[in-house]
C-alpha cells in the first residue's frame, strides 16, 4: 500500500493547544458541562444550555441499575478474578449488545420509521398503530417497551418532561408516546422503557443510532467503577456471584434538598 | 459452596423505584450534572456546587487527544475491522494503563507520600524534594510531570486554578506544585501535565488511587465515540491507519461566546 | 425470576474426575491431539485421525500473518501502553469481525447456499455462476476470494489438499473451487485465500458459520502472544508503531527435516 | 517524533509465501501438530517430538472445567446480552487474572526460586522446605497448590507423568514435588494443581512466566465456543444464569479406545 493521508476533524493537538471541534480545551473546562461536550465531540457544534442538560439528564439516567444486569454481573466476575479496573470496564462494555443496552438503537430505527410516517403528513397515532402491526406480523418484539421489573418506568417520564422543557421532543418523541397509548388501547400496556426513551430523545437530538450503546457503556462506566470498588472491599477473590443473594444495604431514601 | 447472601450498597431497585445511594434516579436526572452524580454514586454522598463542577472540568479535560493515543489507535483498528462500537470502546479500554492513562494511579501514590509528609508538618518544598531524590536514586521517572509533546500543559493550569476556586485544593495540590518549582530549581523543568493535574485534584478529594483510570475511560469514552463514528463515515474498511499521515481539517480556532 | 434449573452437557466436574464429553480430561491428555480435543469439545464426538489432523492444519494455517493485521496492531497498541497479556489478548480478539477474520463465516454462508444446490442436483460450475451472479447483482464482493497481498494462497491449496486426503471434502469445498475456476474463466481471477478453504472446509466437516471466528482467534492467540512477548523484549513503552516501517529480522528461509 | 524503523522476528509475508520462524506455513499445515506450531511461534525453534506431545497435552488439560470458572461465567453473561462470539471470547480473556489462571505464573516464579536453589546445589526436599517458610512467613498462599474442589487433581499427575516421558522434566518438576511432598509431611496436604503443573512443565520448558496466562486463554478459547454455542442454542436470551442451579446432561462416562 502506498502511503497515504487522511483527516480527522475532531481534535487539534499543537504544542500547549488542544482544541475539540475548534475550541480550547481548557477553556471548555469549567465552563461548559461534560454533557455539552459529549454534544459537542459528537456533533461538531456546542448545544444550547437546555439540551445540554437534557444529555446530562440522560446520562445520569443510565448511571447504574444494580447488580443484575449482565453486564454488571460480568464487570464483577472480572473483578473477582483479580483484573484491574480497565479489564473489568472493558468485559462490561462487551456485555452491552442486542439484548441488554442495545434496545436504544434498536428502538431509534423502529421510531424513526415512525417519524417518516409523521413527516410525511400521517398522525402519531395511525403511524404508531401500523408500527405494532408491522412488528408484530414480522414476529419481533417491540424494542424500547416493557421491563423486567417496572411496569412504569420513572426515568422515561422524567426524561421525556426534560425533554419537552428543553424544546427538543419531536416525531420520534410523539410516536413512542403513540405507541404506547396505542398498546394500552389495544389491552397489551406496556411501558416506555429507559431504553425506549433515550432512543426517542437521541433520535429527536438528531444522533445517529450506531451511537446509542456508547452513551450506555459511557454512563454505566461511572456504576461499573463503584461496583469494582465495592466487589474489592467487601468480597473476597474467586467468590461465586449469585445476584439473588445480593441484599441492598445502603443508604436510604432520601430526598434532594429543595435548593436543587 | 454453600448458598450465601451479599450485600451492595450501590443502588437498590423496585418496581418503579430505583434509588441511587438513596436518591430516586428520576430525581437526579435535571437536577444534578453527570460530575455530581459520578461523585455520588462512587463516593456514597452528593459533593457540593464547587466540586461537582471541578470533577465536571476534570472529565471535560480527558475527553480527547487527537488520533495519537495508543488507545485510539486501538479503537480505530478495531473499527476499521467492522467492529460494532462496544466492542471498540473495549479494546480502547484495554490499552489505557502503566504508559498511558496510567500515571494518574501512579502520580496519585506519589503524591500522597509527600501529602503524609506535609500532614507531618513539613513543607511541601522540602517534601517535594524529597520524592524527587527518592523517585532518582530508584531509577523512576516522575508520573504526572512531563509530556511528548506539551511543554506546559494547559489543562493542568486550568484544573488546579479550578481546584483552588472551588477550595478543594490540599496537600496534594501542593506537593504537586512545589514538585514543578523545584525541578524548574534544579535546571530540569518539567511541567505538571494533566494526568499528575488530574491526580493531584482527586487525590485532594479523597478519591482511592484505584479509581483513576476509570476517569479516563470514562471521559475518553467520548472521544473514542467521535473517532469511531469518524472512521465510518470518512474511511474505508481495513485501511492502514497511519497516525503521522493525520491532517487536522475540522472547524477554524475559536472562541466560547462570553456568556458562558 | 424464580430460581431456574438449567444444563450444559460439555463437561462434569466431580472431586478428583473431570469429564470432557463422557471422557476423562487426564485420559485425553497425551492421547489426543489439541485438534482432536477441539472437534470433541465443540461437537460432542471424537474425530477420526484424518480429521482430527485436519482441524490441527487448519488452526495452524492462522497461526500467524506477521505485524499488518489490524488485529495484530491492535495487540501491539495494547502492549506499548503497558497492558497485560491477558487485555492485549482480548483486544485482538475484538478486532476480528467482517473485514479482518470474518470472512470465513460469510463464506461459510455462501458456501452453503452453493452446497444445497449441489444437493439438489445442480453440477457445481452451475451452482458458482449462479452465485457468482447473485453476488454481484447484490453488489456484495465474494467473501473469502481475493488477497491485499497474494494472488495464489499457499494455505488454501495445501488445507484442500489435505481436506481431499482426509476424505472430508465435500459439496463445500466443490462450489468453492467452481468459484475460483468461474472467475478465472470470466477473466476476473480471484484465489480463494485462506479465509474461503478454512470455510470450505469447516462447512463440509458440518461445524456452524457462527463458530468460524473463534477458530480464527483460537489460533491466531499462539500468533499475538509471540507478538507481545516481541514487542516487550525489544521495544520501548508508548512507542509509534507504523506497520510500514517493520522489517523481518528472523530465521531465514528453511525447510523441514524430510523426516517428518 | 521521526519516522522510526523497527523489526519483528516472526512472520515473513511475501506475495504467495508466508514463512514463520523461516518455514512456510503451508509447509508446517499437516506436518507439525499445533503444539509445536505454538512452541515454534514463541520459541524460534520446533521442539522435539516428545516436547511437541507434552505442549499439546499440556493445552488440552486446560481446554475445560465446567460453568463454574469465573471467566466461562463472564462468557456467557455476555452471551446472553447477545454479544458476539469474540466478544464473548474477550470477555472470557478479561477475567484471567491472579486469581484464576493466574496462578500459573506466580508458580513459575515460586518454583523459580526453587529450582535456583537446586541448580545451586541444594536438595530439592530442603530448597521445598525453605519456599513454604518463605510463603507463609510472608503471608502468602503458594500458588499452584490445593484447589476448591480438587484433593488430587488428576491432570497434574498425568501432566508430570508425560513430562517424565518426555524427557522435559527438570528442576522446577523436581521442587513442585518437593513441595507437595514437605507439606504432606508436615500435616497440611495440599496437592499440586493443574495450574502448579503446568507451571512446573513450562518452567522447565524453558518458557517466560509472562506468558503463562497466555496459554490458558489459547484452550480454554475452545470451551469457551463450547459454552456460547450451547448458550445459543440451549437457552434464551438476558437469563439469569446461576452456576450452582447448572445440572449436566452429556455424554455418559466412557473410555477412549484402546487403539489410541
């Protein structure tokens, strides 16, 4: 092969100046939130502040879920075994695929081909309807709806609220919605999932779905490092890692402070 | 192995309740920023204003370096193979440690051993000097001081002037400080670069040495999202990737608009 | 979830007695080769000689393919940043999938969509125009045909070869050199490289398309931990590592003893 | 940085000919087994045939123990997210470590010190006998002895047999035994594990400790396949998977044939 150019458009690194997408890295530092930036990396522009907080929302929304999720589950077998932490990061981020994490991108093609049908003139309604037939002919569960555990998932409607306060809800935000008063009609509820809800607000930011599971594996990150650390000062090694066992032992409920 | 309980103290989830050190997640999400709920979930409490903003900051600063990282080579490799996007965020993962990422975990040991001699009641000059003899007659070199390619580090200038505005500045701040003065004495300078910033700040926060590499992953992550969706869109598959042949094209220097 | 029983009939552990398949794993050691323990492991029976020799060629034929590899830069990345063996390892696992190693499992594929014509009556040259037809018509170029580097794969005659003297040739192996003569006939020559005869050769002998990678990773782990252990005795940490630039220092060229 | 040129030692690759450590590959394929494949890679040189059969053996006695290791665990939690098959197998590499698998390595560094004593001149009863007063007084368990649910680990005496036969035993066999024997004398038995064994053949191979997790990653990289595929096939996807529920269902108990 000859040798040959390419480009990046990302970062710019000179002697004591980095600059992403053109700004100065250290003066994006304390002065716009680690949400804007994410935006900002991916995007190429810097959101508004009411998105921006929207992407916080929505990370801080995948921060963790427990000890059951499979990728927790392999994140602590790893740590049990001694590996460091950047080993234990990294078998989580391969346990987040189709079935776990992945209902995000999954979803945001589903929506997406419901927002067509919105752009195209056809009410939420009637597009979200042909979109349950269309699954359901196909024999595919619907991704982005129902949980394991919550029949009502908390984080959608917050997430989904913050959404609309920002401005930034659109046709894929009006379709899941469709879909799931579609699905209560038709005596099949099933809830709008965390996962569902990030999709139809990441699809309505105008993010690519290849990009859905990085913003999981990114948030989760912060979950994984408190369930390495926690495997290493409570567990010993090699032990056997039964999550029905676990009992949650930490602090309780509690409320933020009005001041917030 | 007989059956046996364990207990986490992480996250406790119930039918529509999930609560994160207490906190009902759909309660944080909008109310506090990703740096917060990091702090929180890994040190068990909410940190103040202040200190969610410096470890906000302190993410922002790790969120890219161009395509020169051993790491990113070895997302871009990955991806340039097909690899779906969790699994290149993985084998970025894998390549942070010792040379790289590492010497956070490595400055943060350092500088706690000048930290227990300034808590000892000697001054962080004398204490710095110290560790650098130390560090000479052992044949190490200094992690966290020194970079390829920046002779003054501007992230580094940025945190710890962050760290002090927030008065989460300690000890190890200033070992790290007094450390530059006194190879600048010596005639051999070396700036603080943002790995031994970055050290010093969550060392001065309490944070376990343990941890650090999960900062960056977490943080990098990000970029390695923008660096994998770039070499999908702008590549071809199985390409020689070819760090030196790099050009920068992306947006022209600028400013952040001085509202912010 | 209730507590659910579940099964796995690879191997039982006792105290003292481990079954791999019904057979002891300590009668199994000295008695069969790795190749034979492989077939056994994956499909339940023992292999006759012929074929167990055969599965040992075919992980041997991927042993190794020098420092271009993305997969191999990915280890060799990993390694410079210090990482163990162990996350160099799995890096270069990661960086197998469609473009670099897998291949073999859309050849397999269409291999089997060429056998079940054979099958049915079709002669083998009609079966491959047809299918030489289909790809293009799909735009889709012919996986496991073709070489950046060779224009004739020592591997793949020598493993047909080997599979025609094992008796486990079959209707696989048949499409894919229709294939090749079909191409050579149309004028636009293409070898079956080593990816399309270790997919002929796994399909005839009836293993899954979805195992096909991990014979690949299987093998080429002998290959990555020679690179690790190379790049740790004669390199430095976080060096530039530009494929173009290496040069082969080794054994020089060499034949086996005839005695074997 | 300039351009730097650089060597590797192990693959040559030229248009239609692949030597590694100077042979053709295709030469190799059929005529060397894979463990004088993997020993040429590392080595330089093809072993001997008997030491080709002990390195075969060798890999083979680790090719499987069931679904309990932590490491087939994280395999099929990632399995049941829907990961890919090298995923699942990175997965598996990532939670190698210290404490499983990893005992190889810190035996051979143990058994070092032994059978620098013994090449010294020393007994290997009194060189044994002064490594266990080293451990304990340490505070540390000898690794490569005892195991959780062996008393007598049936591959390890079949491993040291052929090792004997081999003509390869040396003084890190001798002192392994050694061991066994000081502590049988002294009233805590422990036997000398798969691991310890292994770690004693290697050592007296001649092989770096650094690349003896290595190994145990390259077979078990064949039960692993085994596990994803019966995860695939035998169950669905996101389970909860309890090793301690997990009954086995294969092949009853049956002997090689005497032929072999």
């Amino acid at each position: 092969m000859p040798e040959q150019g390419w480009a990046s458009a990302i970062t710019s690194v000179a002697p004591n100046e980095i600059r992403v997408r053109g700004y100065r890295i250290d003066e994006l530092m304390g002065r716009v939130s680690f949400g804007e930036a994410v935006y900002l990396i991916l995007r190429g522009e810097l959101p508004g502040d009411a998105v921006g907080k929207l992407v916080e929302a929505m990370i801080v929304a995948s921060v963790d879920h427990g000890v059951t999720p499979p990728s927790t589950l392999a994140v602590r077998n790893a740590a049990t075994t001694g590996a460091p932490l950047n080993a234990c990061l990294a078998a989580g981020a391969l346990a987040v695929n189709k079935h776990h994490g992945g209902a995000v991108e999954d979803c945001m093609r589903l929506l997406s081909r419901g927002a067509a049908r919105v752009q195209a003139g056809e009410a939420a309604a009637v597009a979200a309807t042909a979109l349950i037939g269309e699954e359901k002919a196909a024999g595919r569960r619907l991704p982005g709806f129902g949980h394991r555990i919550h029949t009502d998932d908390p984080r959608s409607h917050r997430l989904l609220t913050l959404a609309k306060e920002a401005g930034a809800s659109g046709p894929h935000v009006a379709v899941a919605e469709a879909i799931v008063a579609a699905l209560a009609k038709g005596g099949k509820a099933l809830p709008l999932n965390v996962d569902g809800a990030i999709a139809a607000v990441l699809a309505d930011l105008g993010f690519a779905p290849e990009l859905a599971n990085g913003f999981f594996i990114l948030a989760r990150t912060a979950g994984w490092m408190a369930h390495v650390a926690e495997e290493l000062q409570r567990e010993k090694p090699m032990r056997r890692i039964d999550q029905q066992a676990c009992m949650y032992d930490g602090a309780r409920p509690r409320e933020l402070s009005s001041s917030r």
